[in-house]
C-alpha cells in the first residue's frame, strides 16, 4: 500500500518532458527511503512498477479500439474538430 501511494503521488509530480522518468525517481527514493533497498534494484523495481500500472494497459486499448473500428487517424481527427469547434 504505501509503494503504489507513492507511486500515486509520484504521478502528481511530473514534469512536462520528464513525467514517467519523475515517477520512477519518486518511487525509487521511496524504495531506498522506507526499505533501504539499493539503487539500482530500486529504480529496476520502480520502472516494473511503472509498467505495471499504468502502461500495461495502452496494448489492450489499441487492440480494442481497432476491434471497435476506431484507428488513431479517426481520433486525431476527431479531437481535432473538437478543438476548431
């Protein structure tokens, strides 16, 4: 509980170019900070962490979109008309 609300906050903190590298960061520090775990198995551990939780997911929604009919030229498309309207 207390590494995903770490992760949870780390989620908070991203800088605009550097977002999952902050998350990493964060979750690693809190690795080392409440486990003494190393660095290096810490940062390993929080990358696996990341992917985990929230990249995992994006294969599966492609997937799903394109068994929807929906391909990402219809999104751009779609998001862009909603940005000129």
């Amino acid at each position: 509980m207390l590494l995903l609300a770490t992760a949870m906050g780390g989620s908070l903190l991203q800088l605009p170019v550097l977002g999952w590298f902050t998350q990493i960061a964060v979750l690693a520090a809190a690795l080392r900070g409440f486990f003494a775990v190393p660095l290096e198995p810490a940062t390993a551990c929080a990358a696996v962490m990341l992917f985990a939780t929230t990249l995992c997911i994006v294969p599966a929604g492609i997937i799903l979109a394109r068994l929807g009919g929906i391909t990402l030229r219809d999104a751009a498309r779609g998001s862009s008309a909603q940005r000129t309207a």
